[in-house]
C-alpha cells in the first residue's frame, strides 16, 4: 500500500492556552501520524476566532489550503482539532482529499496495533461508535474497518441498513466488553493479600520502562505514543519480604476524548481500585505540567488515593537535583527515577527511591499483625485465610495465634470487632 502524504493543520482559537502551545500540539500529531504510518510533508496554522460550522476553518483559508495540499501532493489533511461530522464531510469534498481529525488518527493507531481480545473489542467498539453519525463520509474507507462490516454501494436505504446493523453491532461488543471487565474485577477481588500500584500517565512518560526496571520482566517499551494499549501487572519484590503488584496501563494524550477508548476506562478503573497512584511524568518534557493536568483531569479522583509522582528520564536533566528540589515545593514527596539507565553509577536518583517508597507504603497499607481468633470462630479464620497472607501459625488452649500480613483496613476491621491484634 502507497504511504500517506500527511499534511497538519493546527486551528487553535486567538487567545487560547492552545494557541500559545500550538507548536508542541502539531510535533505531537506528527508523532501520531508517523506511528499511524503516514509520511508528513508539511503542516500548517490558522489561529481562529471561532470555529465555523461548515468547515471549521475560515472558507478563505480552505481555499488557500487546497491549492497549499495540491502543490504539496497531500493525500491526505490531519487537523489537530475534533471535527463534526458536517465539517469533516465538507472539508473533504473541497479539499479533495481524505481528511482525519486527531481523534481518527489515534483510533487509527489503536485499531492496527491492539493485540489483546479486550483491545481489539474496544477499539472496534470506539471505531463504531465515532462511525455511526460519520457514516457518509466514511462511506469510502469503510471497507479499511477490521471485521468487515461489509458495506457497498452507497444508497439512503442501503445506509439505514448498516446504521441498524452498526447499532446491533455496538451493543454486542458493549455486552462482550462488560464480560470482560467483571472477569477483570473478579481477578482483583482475590488479590487483596498483595497491595496495588498503577502506573498511570501521559504517553510516552515511561511507564512500561519502569515497570520492567521494578520488576525486570520483559514489557514491551516503544519511543512511539501508544506502545501499551493494554493493562498489564506484574508482582514487584520491593524487599524486606514486602511484595507490591504494579500495574502499567495505557497512557493519556491531550485533546482525545478519552470517554470514547474503552482501554483509557481500563486505566482509570485500575487506578481507582490500587492502594495507590505512582503518576508517572517525563521530566525531559518541557512541557510535563500540562501533562500532569490531561491526566489529573481524566483521572479525576485521584484525590483521596495515596500519590506518588514519579518525574522520570532524569538522566535527560542537565540539573537533576535543581530540578527535583523544584518540583518538590509542589510535590513534597515527588521521586526522580531513570528507568533505562537505573543501573548506570552516575544516577544518584533512580528505581531504587521508588522502591524504597513502595515498601514503605506496603509497609504502611499491608501491616504485619498477631492476631489471636478462638479455634471456634471458623467464620474469623475462613476470612484469614483468604484475605491476609498467613505467615505462621499455632495453636495453644483452644486459640489459634496467626501471624499474618493483612490490610490496613481489615485490621482496623477487626480491632473495632474486638479481635486481639497486635502489630509487629
Ligand atoms: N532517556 C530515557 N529514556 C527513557 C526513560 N524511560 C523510558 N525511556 C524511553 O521513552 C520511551 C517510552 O517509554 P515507555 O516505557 O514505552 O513509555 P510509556 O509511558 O509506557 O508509553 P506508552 O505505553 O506509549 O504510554 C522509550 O523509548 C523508552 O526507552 C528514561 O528514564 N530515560
Ligand atoms: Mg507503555
């Protein structure tokens, strides 16, 4: 297949914080486009005072912009902002070539590199659900959607057709994914005994490096946005006999309407349900504040939930240690790491703070208890045994004596309840 001739337009409104970040934005559709396959051959702005209806742009500069596209032999228009199905329809009837906004661009990515069974229904159901009031304009590259909805020719009835079978098709794969995500939930259930991390953050930040500098398996690590695009957890050994599972998960982007990625609800679900939150930002990126926002923003309750940020690629820094006593004034607790060369001498920050850190949070959120429970409370010492992990055992008259790591929570639990515990 002939490579894309991508050309970017960026339409910040005057006066925007987009418009003052408009250059950072279009770098960033350039690397989507480059990891969706496209070539870039050029790129443009229009800073606007309002969007119009018809075509976003300004009609004067959709004239200039077709002859701009003509002269470059673009075969395709990138536009950085989310566009109505009305604008997208028009804009390609006069521009004459396709036209994707940011947000087809990063379906694109996720639909031809989703591996795992929950990913692919999730972008197919995304693919879907962006589709339905689109399915004019789309008319042409339908075909390109994975598992073949099958449209031809084109035609009012024919189109009523496939919205009805694009409608059964949504609320099948939105049944198959609710399967999938009590499976999920109910895997977590029986996994208190350890406590829970996830690695949540812009793409690109580092997450998946640091998960396999933790834990040393192999994740798949990618310089391209997007290369995770499914949870995934390991058991991390944070010493001192404390254990932390550690789950990586696909990272945010700016102006995505995230609502519409099953697999973004994935990362936020996870970072609900974890004791805690190790943000992850790339500290190299001049740009790491607004960062942190998209995903605080998306992340939402993050509030109440134990956070650690984790300023990462320190060994980028020209001033490491300026930089963390910096970040520290807003981030009192904040950890600078360097996840591919954690091992190199000269790092004097690295993986090994945010394991310290780990193990004192285990410490914290999986105390190490002696609990006393009469033999005859079979109900007390079922739950035990489920919930905590039992480290020794005896028993003398009638009393069994456990010794045991357990939650926080459950341990404050059972002293409300008048169980004997001691900590230590
Ligand atoms: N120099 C430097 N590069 C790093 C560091 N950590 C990660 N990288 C590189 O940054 C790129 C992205 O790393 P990933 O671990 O895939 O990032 P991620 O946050 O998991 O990204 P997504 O899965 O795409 O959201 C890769 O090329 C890594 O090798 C670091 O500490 N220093
Ligand atoms: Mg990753």
């Amino acid at each position: 297949m002939p490579v894309e001739r991508a050309f970017l337009v960026g339409a910040p409104r005057k006066g925007s914080d987009d418009a003052v970040h408009v250059d950072e934005h279009l770098d960033e559709l350039e690397r989507l486009a480059d990891t969706a396959g496209a070539q870039v051959i050029g790129k443009t702005i229009q800073r606007i005072d309002a969007p119009t209806p018809n075509f976003y742009l300004g009609q004067g500069k959709v004239e200039s912009l077709k002859d701009e596209l003509a002269a470059a032999g673009a075969t395709l228009m990138l536009f950085d902002e989310s566009l109505t199905p009305v604008q997208g329809v028009k804009l390609e009837k006069n521009l004459g070539v396709r036209v994707m906004d940011r947000t087809e661009v990063i379906l694109d990515i996720f639909a031809t590199r989703a591996r795992s069974h929950e990913a692919k229904l999730q972008v197919e159901l995304a693919q879907l659900e962006y589709l339905l009031p689109r399915l004019t304009r789309m008319w042409t590259h339908l075909s390109r959607i994975r598992g073949g909805i099958g449209l031809r020719g084109p035609g009012e009835t024919q189109l009523e057709t496939d919205r009805r079978v694009i409608r059964r098709k949504i609320s099948m794969l939105k049944k198959r994914l609710k399967d999938v995500a009590e499976h999920r939930a109910n895997l977590r259930q029986g996994r208190r005994q350890v406590p829970t991390a996830a690695l949540v953050g812009y793409t690109n930040a580092g997450k998946s490096s640091l998960l396999k500098a933790l834990s040393g398996a192999d994740v798949f690590i990618e310089d391209r946005l997007f290369a995770t695009l499914d949870t995934l957890a390991r058991e991390v050994d944070v010493a001192e006999g404390y254990r932390f599972r550690v789950t990586d998960t696909v990272g945010f982007i700016r102006k995505l309407p995230h609502h519409l990625v099953a697999s973004f609800r994935a990362t936020i679900e996870e970072a609900q349900e974890a004791d805690l939150i190790l943000h992850v930002i790339d500290a190299s990126e001049a740009n790491w504040e607004e960062h942190a926002e998209v995903v605080e923003r998306e992340v939402g309750s993050m509030q109440h939930k134990r956070v650690i940020y984790v300023f990462n690629k320190a060994d980028l820094l020209p001033d490491p240690d300026a930089f963390l006593a910096l970040v520290r004034e807003r981030y009192p607790h904040a950890i600078l790491t360097s996840a591919t060369t954690h091992d190199a001498p000269r790092t004097t920050h690295g993986v090994e703070d945010l394991r310290r850190a780990l193990r004192t949070s285990a410490q914290a959120l999986r105390p190490i208890a002696e609990i006393r429970v009469p033999v005859s409370d079979g109900k007390l010492l079922a739950t035990l045994h489920r919930d905590a992990e039992i480290l020794h055992q005896e028993q003398t008259n009638g009393v069994v004596t456990l010794r045991a790591r357990i939650e926080a929570r459950l341990l404050g639990r059972l002293r409300q309840e008048g169980v004997e515990v001691v900590l230590g």
